[in-house]
C-alpha cells in the first residue's frame, strides 16, 4: 500500500492505493497554525478490515511529528484509534 499526501492552504488529505486503486482516504483542515483537524477517513469496501483506515491515521501521525503539528480528530473512527493506540496520542491537540 502506497500512501499519497496532497495539502492544499486550507485542507488536505491522505489517499491510500494499492494495486492502482485508491482504498481509501483521509481528509483534513488546517484549525490554525500547526493544528491539523482530522474531519473524515472513508475505506472502500473491497479494502475493508486491511487496516487502510490506520495507516492513513499513522501517516498523519508521522506528518504531525515531523512538522511540529497537532492533531485533532473530530472523525469517530481516528478519534477512537487515537484513544486506544497511547503510543500516537503525544500528537493530540
């Protein structure tokens, strides 16, 4: 699984592709400087239960760690990884 980033000024999103497929998707806005608001992550139903959902979310993780960002995840399902996995949770807002 390859994951892609495109940022734009105000939002942004993580795409998942595998196979020349895109699995899945991240969508983001920017809350203000170095607050990033999770706003959905949707994975399509042939990539279902292949943990496309998470890797989108640790990718913006790794995004957040490398550019001094916060995160705050408004989604249901990356508000709830984030209050199972302790080990992301240093990047929450």
């Amino acid at each position: 699984m390859n994951i892609e980033h495109h940022q734009g000024i105000k939002r942004g999103y993580f795409k998942a592709v595998q196979d020349r497929r895109e699995a899945g998707s991240m969508t983001y806005n920017w809350g203000g400087p170095g607050k990033m608001v999770i706003e959905h992550t949707e994975v399509n139903d042939d990539f279902s239960g292949k943990g496309i959902g998470k890797g989108l979310v640790i990718a913006a993780v790794e995004y957040a760690r490398a550019n001094k960002i916060k995160i705050q995840p408004l989604c249901p399902f990356a508000k709830v990884l984030f209050e199972k996995t302790p080990e992301i949770q240093d990047v929450l807002f």
